[in-house]
C-alpha cells in the first residue's frame, strides 16, 4: 500500500481498504459525535461490520470508477479522511468530501488531503470539474472550500434530510482551469502553500 505525506508533520494519505476495518471502527468511536454533526458516516459505521462493509462499497466503487476514500493518518493514527461520494468519468466530474476527528482539527490536514486528491482528480484524471458540497452549518467544511479556491455557487434550500431535520446544502466547485492557475501561482519562488 502507498502513502502520500503531507507535510513535515508525521501527516500521511493512503487509501481506506475493507482489511483495515478495526483501526477505521477505532477511529469513528474516538470522533463519533463530532464527525456525526455533520456527515452521515457514523451511523453507517455502528460496528465492525458496518465499517466493513462500508469500507468494502469504497473498494467497490473504486474497482468501478465510481468513487474512492482515502484516510489521513497522524504519526501513523487513522484521524479522518477525504474521499470522492461520486465519480463520473465520463462527464470529467467528481464530489469530494472529508471527515476528522476532533483531535486533529485546526491542523489543515483536510485541506492539505483535499489538495492531493483534487490534484488527482483534475492532472491524472484529466476531470474538469470537481464539486464539495456541503451543509450551510458545517462552517469548518466551509472554510476548506474557501481555502482550495472554490466558488459557492449556490444553496439547495433544504434538500438534505438528515437525522430528521432538513438541511440546506451549499454547492462549491473548482474546474480544472482554475485548479491548474492556483497549482501555478502556488509554486512561484515565494507562494505560500495551497
């Protein structure tokens, strides 16, 4: 298995595989009420079973070109992830998304994660179009939209029932032309990081 540093600080991306179904179970119990406010995952993942089979879909849809999920360790511990909900390859567009767990918030990790998939997704992929959506009271996933240069392009007033209540969802998006421009102007002698 391969994995992707990200940064200087024991911070790493790799694939979520059905076999590593106990860390990632772990990993939901330590953050369950906090990733649950805003992401479903959770109440898939109620016991080693269900975190089987959720990460088996994953493995399912990446052998399908339908999607794909990707943890974030920290000093080797499984803290969140980032993954793509959604593929289409023929229409050259994606979703994607993230979870963490409390412990490792503030760090930037999702947005450093989200960098390297998108980075995928648009120069390996050649996708054009890549979308994050997310709810109106999630300001965290908010701000990495912001801070990859996405647009918000709208709102879908109340579209998303989620544990009973509705929620509005924002629709952020980056097309390759603007990724690759924000890629290039990151990489200039004296850029910041993206």
């Amino acid at each position: 298995m391969y994995t992707v540093s990200l940064g200087d600080d024991g911070a790493e991306l790799g694939p979520l595989e059905p076999w590593q179904a106990e860390e990632f179970l772990a990993h939901i119990e330590r953050g369950r009420e906090h990733i649950g406010r805003h992401v479903g995952l959770p109440d898939l993942v109620r016991d080693l079973a269900g975190a089987r089979a959720h990460l088996q879909r994953y493995a399912d849809k990446a052998a399908a070109d339908t999607g794909r999920m990707y943890g974030i360790r920290l000093d080797g511990t499984l803290v969140g992830g980032v993954l793509f909900p959604v593929i289409d390859a023929a229409q050259g567009t994606c979703e994607a998304g993230c979870w963490l767990e409390p412990a490792a918030t503030g760090r930037g990790l999702v947005t450093r994660a989200a960098t390297v998939i998108i980075d995928w997704a648009v120069r390996t992929r050649g996708f054009h179009r890549v979308e994050w959506q997310v709810s109106s009271a999630n300001a965290p996933s908010i701000a990495v939209a912001r801070r990859l240069g996405m647009t918000r392009e709208g709102v879908l007033r109340q579209s998303h029932l989620y544990r009973g209540e509705r929620q509005d969802i924002e629709v952020w998006s980056v097309l390759a032309p603007e990724w690759r421009a924000r890629r290039a102007r990151a990489a200039e002698p004296g850029a910041g990081r993206v």
